[in-house]
C-alpha cells in the first residue's frame, strides 16, 4: 500500500488545500488539486507497471529508453472523480478509460451503492487503475469492480484515492478476490456514523461542481 502523506512532499500541500473550508470555495483549485493528487498517484502507479526497451533516434544519435510495455485501462467513478481521473489521463495520455456511474441510496440505517452506469473495455489481463478521490465504506469500490468483471478479469487493479478511511480498506480487503493495490493520499480516522470520512473533506462532488438535489 502506498501513502502519499507518509512522505514529505508538495502532495501534502495539495491534500491540505482539498481540505481547507478557507479554500473549499473556489471550485477551480479545489478541482486543480484532486488532478494534481491523480499525477501524483499516476506517477508512482507508473513505477510499478511492466516497462520494454525502445529505441529512438535524437537529431543527434541514437538511444535506448526504457517506457511502459502496455497502456492501463482507466475507470473513473462518476461524478466526483472526474478531476481526479484527468490526473491520471494526463499522465497515461493513451489509456483506455471506462466509467461507472455510482452513488448511494441512503435509507433505514442502511446504505445501498447504486450503479446507474457503467461502460468500459475489454479488461482480460489489462492493468486497471480504478480512480475515485473518497473510498469510504468501500462498498462503491467493490461494487464497481464486481461490475466491471463482467469485461473480464485484470491482472491487477490499482486502486486508487485520495482519501481513505481504514474501515472502508478493511472492507475492499475481505471483498475483493483479483488481485490488487492500494494508492491513497492519505488515511483518515474513521468514517462518522453518516458514513462520511472523518476528518475528510466534504463531499468531494459538490465541492468539485456544485450541490446536487
């Protein structure tokens, strides 16, 4: 598993933005920053993928380079993720993509995920990065892959988000079968007894494009 914030660098700063009140306001950097932690998760994705030797001419002579053996495939988790996910295409520039259609149905004591959408690529054997910025009680995590199986078996999934709680690791952990990684910003406490990430940042899609009815 990797942590962003278990590290010093300027991606502390970009957390620490996505969670100000002061700075939630503005829409433009709080969707800015979400990108910015997708790079960031995209480049130290990228160090673990599978990479071939290529040669290549400079105007000067020829060299050898080592670059990745194959794209990604890129599911986004609609809609909160969609800045957090054009982190992540702007560094995979030629990955597939796919997306899910998620949100929660909040009844009796109970929450139900409901996938009102989904459309991806063939996924046998590809390496998938599924990107959500807020993996809560992990249930639209799981339910989303379990969904997105039907397009065939990864070879890995990299999940990846910006904000974690344990309870909704701990959750992916005794769900998933395939295997898997985890790429967090950070870590929070716990989730509140609405099932929001404490001390999170809010709701990650209003703050990112406005309230929803």
């Amino acid at each position: 598993m990797f942590v962003l914030t278990e590290f010093n660098s300027v991606g502390n700063q970009f957390i620490a933005e996505l969670r100000d009140v002061t700075i939630q306001g503005d829409r433009l950097r709080f969707r800015k920053n979400l990108e910015r932690v997708g790079e960031i998760l995209a480049y130290e994705i990228s160090k673990s993928l599978p990479f071939r030797v290529k040669d290549i001419q400079t105007p000067l002579a020829q060299t050898t380079v080592k670059i990745p053996a194959a794209n990604p495939v890129i599911v986004a988790v609609l809609r909160a993720s969609l800045p957090f996910y054009n982190g992540f295409l702007n560094f995979f520039d030629q990955a597939d993509s796919g997306f899910i259609g998620a949100f929660r149905e909040e009844g009796l004591g109970e929450i139900k995920i409901n996938l009102g959408y989904h459309a991806s690529p063939n996924l046998e054997g590809r390496i998938l990065i599924l990107a959500d910025p807020m993996l809560a009680t992990g249930k639209s995590f799981v339910r989303t892959i379990e969904t997105i199986l039907s397009h065939g078996t990864p070879e890995i999934i990299h999940i990846a988000a910006a904000i974690a709680s344990p309870e909704g690791i701990e959750y992916i952990q005794k769900h998933i079968q395939v295997p898997y990684k985890f790429w967090i910003g950070s870590i929070d406490l716990s989730l509140n007894e609405r099932s929001y990430i404490v001390p999170g940042l809010g709701d990650a899609g209003d703050l990112a494009f406005g309230e929803k009815l």
